[in-house]
C-alpha cells in the first residue's frame, strides 16, 4: 500500500492537515503522520514515497484528493507536484544539522527515530565521563540559542563542577518571541532529539531529573512531548539504568500559563517551583543555585536539540560550520509580511537579505520591506539599507541588534514605525512581571510618553525625556525584559525618526 505522509504539525493541522490525512485514508493509503519541513507557504504539504524518493504536492486541501489519486498513486505530474522535496531550492540551500530528521520521520517513533541516526550520540555519552561530554560541546562553540548567546560548554562546567546531592536539566520551551517556532516544530516534529539531548546533558554534568517547560498555548507539542518521553522510557532510553548502564534519568514535561516572562530562566524557575513567576536576583546564578536550590542546566529547546549532531559527530564538526564565535547552524523563522514563510536552518553567516530575499521572496505583499525585527519583541527594527548584515551575535551586537532566538518579522512600506516602538513598549508593560520599578513603571512611562510624540506634543523635549527612560530601563532592569525593551523602541527612533514628526506623519497619511 502507498505510503503518504501528511504533517502533524500544528501549523500544518491549522490549514486543513487533518482533513486531507482523513481523505487520503478513506482513498486507501497508508497514511504516515509525520512533522513539518518548514515549508508552511506550501502547508498542508504532503509526500507519496516512490522508488526515486518523496514526491510532494502542496498546498493540498482536503477538496483537491479525488483530483489528486491518479498521481499520488505513482508519485506523477499534477498542478500542486513539486517533485522530489529533496530537492526543492527551499530545503536544498539550508544546512540541515537540527532539522535533519524533522518532516522525514514518525515523530514518535522511537525505531524510526533510530533508524535515521537517532540516539547515536546518546551511545557515545554513556561510554564516557562527564567531563569529556563538557568538552566536546565546549569544544563545538555550541552558544545558547535562547538569545543570550552564552556558551553552553561554559554552564554545563559550572553544573559538572558543582558539588550536590541532586542536579537538575532544565528546558526552558516556553517560546513566546513574536514570529518564533522553531522550538514547537521540534517538539511536534522530532520531539525525541530534544529528549536525547537533555539527557545527553543530565550524564554530563550528573543530574538525575529533568523538566520540559512549554508554554500553555501548545497543545500539541506538550502532548507529542509526552508521547515521546513515555515510549522513550519503554524503549530504555530513559529512566532507570538506560540502555543497561548505571546511568537513570527521569524526564517530565510541565505547562506554564501563558506568562511571556517565564522565558527568562529564572522566572521559569520560579513557576516550576509552583511559585508566581517573577525573575530572581543573580547572584547566585542557577548553575550553581538552581531549581529548589540546586546546580540546573538551563537550555532552551535548540539549545539541547544542537547536542545530538555534536556528540554524533564531534565537536569540531559542528564548529566547521558558522564565522567567528557564531558556530554551527540556527533555524531562522521568517514571518510576518514574506511570502515565503517558514523555517530556515543556514550556518551562522548568512545575511539577512539572503534570509528575506532569496528564502522568503520578499514581502507577501510586493511592496518594497521597510522593516525587519530580528530576535522577538526585544529585538531591533533594523531597515532595509541594513539587510546585508551577516547574522552573527557579534556582527548584530556591533548594529545594536541581536539575533536572539532567530525569529524574523518582516515589514513593508506601509508600517508606522512610531506605532511599533509604542508596541513594544506596551508589549513590556503587559508582560513585566513588575518586580523592579524601572521595567514596571518605566515601560507604562514610556507608552505615554511616545502618544505624546506621535501626538506632536514638545517633541523634542519628549524624545529626550523617551531616550532617558531607556537609559535607565536598560541600566537598572533586573532582566532582559526591561533591560532590552529599549532596543526597539530606539532603533525605531534612530533609524525612522520621521515617523515621530506629526508633519511628517500628516504629509505621509
């Protein structure tokens, strides 16, 4: 019987995915519900295996199927064929490390998984102490890919070297960055690579308990994670004594609330503890002081998820990959006005114009990009004269940037970018868990201080009163979250100050 496979990804099921797997399977085929390539322009995307390879068709609904059965039988020409998905430009330009697996397995399939080269890495780290595993993902370059950019080998020493009766890994999956989904196309898609790498990390450093932490709004990825850790358990995997060793690891997800602080790690911390998430002083930091007072690995998902291929290949293999301190890969999001949405795995490097132009194809609606805001809503509003910046922490830090988690928002012409600086100071407001006054109180200054502007009330005397506010949210902030609030709200200034003139604004509506 014809195997096809049709995503179970939540993006992918949001269009109709579950509507055409129904049809095709009342047709007859074997239906194979797998995770996304990150093609979502092209979603529901859906592959007939043939002896040449996956033929793929898209975007299908669920109305095209009777049209569609005399090609899928053989994998032949129709209007949605797109041939071989291998080699679509899309997927063939990308360097695929994280998402090598991801579109191309069962999700949570733990012999399909293996299969694919799962866990190869995972037979490496139990043959070897801790302390080479720190030194091999030291060895990578491998940088936390949760924003901050903080070298991974770095922590996993600090926790390795810690003296403790309990250790403890740590996912922070609680993704809420604006045109972000890199972390929930894993756990939907290829959920056992996170479970991998976490335990990876847990015989590193010596922990014996971990905890996936994802965000209320995912309900597929919290119960494909599930899913995934129990037949992992079953498989011996994890648990007690894994793969016959002395080594045991226990792994639960849990549900945050829908909180945009709990992705700062100490607020995560805070709510795994069953606390209200407000962000911890540091010091102590958690490596040392962690969950209920104990050395925790904190990681975001493609952080764990970069330490499957590390183990697998080595280090340096990995590290061949990226410029400068920026190694290895990130997937890049694109969203927001791109025609060619989704996601996009390229080494550290790549410009910023390749990611728009060449992947995304320009701007959904055909007008001129304005626009681009790289890392969520603390990210900069870079403009389109600063689209040939190479994406590389040092590279973004020296622009006032950063590339943060790799989510990218593009805009066109028609944006207001005075709006946008006053979004992403309400954005603070709404979500500061209102522990220090500078973020509390400065972000709810800050919004009525730019009404004030875009009203053209003393504009002069506002923009440097709004300028000083953000002085003193970046300096006295006790985290990122009023600390880098200012980033985008003075990038917006700086780099579209007549968007803050109200003549301007009048002669442009």
């Amino acid at each position: 019987m014809t195997r096809v496979f049709v995503p179970r990804d939540s993006a992918a099921r949001s269009v109709g995915a579950d509507e055409v797997a129904a049809a095709l399977a009342a047709a007859g085929f074997n239906i194979v519900r797998n995770g996304s390539r990150g093609l979502l322009f092209l979603e529901p995307l859906i592959e007939v295996e043939t002896a040449q390879g996956r033929v793929a068709y898209g975007p299908v609904t669920a109305g095209d199927i009777p049209g569609l059965l005399p090609a899928l039988k053989t994998g032949g020409a129709h209007r949605l064929c797109l041939g071989n998905i291998e080699e679509h430009p899309y997927l063939k330009n990308q360097e695929r490390l994280t998402f090598a697996r991801c579109g191309i397995t069962d999700p949570v399939s733990v012999a399909d998984y293996v299969k694919h080269g799962g866990f190869a890495g995972l037979r490496k780290a139990l043959a070897m102490p801790g302390a080479a595993i720190v030194a091999e993902v030291t060895e990578s370059g491998l940088r936390g890919r949760g924003g901050a950019g903080f070298p991974t080998g770095l922590k996993w020493k600090t926790v390795h070297d810690a003296a403790a009766d309990q250790k403890y890994i740590c996912c922070n999956a609680d993704e809420g960055d604006s045109g972000t989904f890199a972390d929930r196309m894993v756990m939907e898609g290829d959920p056992f690579m996170l479970v991998e790498g976490m335990t990876i990390a847990a015989i590193a450093v010596g922990a014996t308990r971990g905890y996936v932490y994802i965000r209320s709004e995912y309900p597929d990825a919290i119960a494909t994670m599930r899913e995934a850790i129990d037949a992992a358990t079953a498989a011996r995997w994890l648990g007690t004594d894994i793969q016959g060793t002395d080594k045991s690891f226990r792994l639960e997800v849990r549900r945050g609330a829908a909180a945009y602080i709990c992705g700062e790690e100490t607020a995560m911390l805070e709510s795994l503890e069953g606390k209200r998430g407000t962000v911890r002083p540091k010091p102590p930091i958690p490596a040392l002081e962690g969950l209920f007072g104990k050395p925790t690995v904190i990681n975001n998902v493609l952080s764990f998820s970069a330490v499957p291929f590390i183990l697998a290949e080595g280090g340096a293999a990995y590290k061949n990959y990226g410029m400068g301190r920026s190694r290895g890969t990130l997937p890049f999001q694109l969203a927001g006005n791109i025609r060619q949405g989704g996601l996009v795995e390229k080494a550290f490097g790549v410009t910023l114009r390749q990611l728009v132009e060449d992947f995304g194809g320009g701007t959904f609606t055909g007008r001129p990009v304005r626009a681009i805001q790289v890392g969520g809503p603390l990210g900069a509003y870079l403009p389109a004269g600063q689209m040939d910046l190479a994406m590389d922490y040092e590279t973004f830090a020296a622009a006032g940037a950063m590339v943060g988690h790799g989510g990218i928002v593009v805009f066109d012409d028609s944006v207001d970018m005075a709006r946008q600086a006053r979004f992403a100071m309400e954005f603070c407001a709404l979500e500061s868990c209102g522990k220090c006054t500078p973020c509390r109180i400065g972000s709810t200054r800050g919004v009525e201080v730019i009404d004030r502007i875009i009203a053209g009330e003393s504009r002069e005397a506002n923009l440097e009163l709004l300028s000083d506010l953000c002085q003193t949210m970046t300096d006295g902030s006790l985290c990122a979250m009023g600390g880098l609030t200012p980033m985008p709200v003075m990038s917006a200034v700086r780099h579209f100050p007549e968007d803050f003139d109200k003549p301007s604004r009048l002669a442009a509506e």
